[in-house]
C-alpha cells in the first residue's frame, strides 16, 4: 500500500481533489494544508505517514522543509506546478492532476 500526501495552502480545493482523484486500490491518500487557517493544518504526523508528498506550488515545497525538516528525511517530495485557479473537483484540475501525478505513481 503506498501512502500519498498532497498539500496546498487552504486544503479546500486543489489537495482535497487530488486525495479524491487517487484514493483507490494499493494507494492510501491524505491531504492537508499549510496556511494557518487550513481546513485540515499539515502535521508532522501525516509528514511522517507519507511515503510520496506532491505540493502543488514551490512555495510549498520551501515551507514543507522549512517547518518538518525532521520529518522529510528519505520521503519524496514533487512539486506539480498546479496554480490556485480552480475549484473543487473541477474537470480542467482532476485532468491536470492525473495528468502530472499518475506518472510518479506507476
């Protein structure tokens, strides 16, 4: 079973999508947010939970190592370059998403 994380800022549209998008057979899907006023705020723990973590922008790559330096050890980080212009599961993301994720999850 693998463990897939995403993360963006609010955990309102882009990562809650792609967790929807990816949850099936053999892969465990989480998401969360970085900003403080997340719906669900990034822990260390799903940090830790994580064997593969896609970021949605490069600024959350710098802010994921920033704040759980200690807990990103060994893990796999992807930056997909998806900006916050879209709603929650709106075709053109969920297109997008399997379109830059499905390629690391092969």
């Amino acid at each position: 079973m693998r463990r897939v994380l995403f993360i963006c800022s609010r955990n309102r549209l882009r990562s809650p999508t792609a967790e929807s998008v990816f949850a099936g057979p053999g892969i465990e899907t989480d998401s969360a947010g970085l900003a403080p006023d997340a719906d669900c705020v990034l822990s260390a723990e799903q940090v830790e939970w994580a064997d593969l973590i896609f970021v949605m922008e490069k600024q959350h790559r710098a802010k994921l190592k920033q704040r759980f330096t200690a807990s990103l050890d060994g893990k796999r980080i992807v930056c997909l370059d998806i900006p916050d212009r879209y709603e929650f599961m709106q075709p053109e993301l969920v297109a997008l998403l399997q379109q830059k994720v499905g390629q690391h999850l092969r």
